[in-house]
C-alpha cells in the first residue's frame, strides 16, 4: 500500500525516486520529497491546523 501511494505521489510529482545500488545487498528505490510537495505538504498542514481549531471549538463550546 505504502509503495502504492509514493508511485501515485510521484506521477503528482510531490516526491521522485531514484534506484540506488550498492556493493552488496540489493538495490532499493529512494524516494524524496520536490519542492512542489513540500508546498503542497505545508499548504495540507496549515488545512489540518485549521480543521483541528474548529474541532476544538466545537467540543469546549458543546
């Protein structure tokens, strides 16, 4: 699932991956994060923050 999800994420181009190999053992996909998905993380972030203050509300007013 979680391999799922960075391949979707990379189509989006919110990470890229790149193989790498070393001497022993076998190669293994690296992923990291662009600069387009930090912005669309921290744009997220700021939603959830958001969504988080209005629950809080509701339940110390209810």
């Amino acid at each position: 699932m979680v391999y799922g999800l960075l391949r979707r994420m990379e189509r989006h181009g919110f990470v890229f991956s790149q193989w790498s190999v070393e001497e022993s053992g076998p190669a293994r996909r690296i992923y990291r994060i662009t600069e387009e998905g930090l912005d669309y993380l921290k744009d997220y972030l700021r939603r959830l923050r958001r969504v988080k203050f209005l629950i809080e509300r509701l339940i110390s007013e209810g």
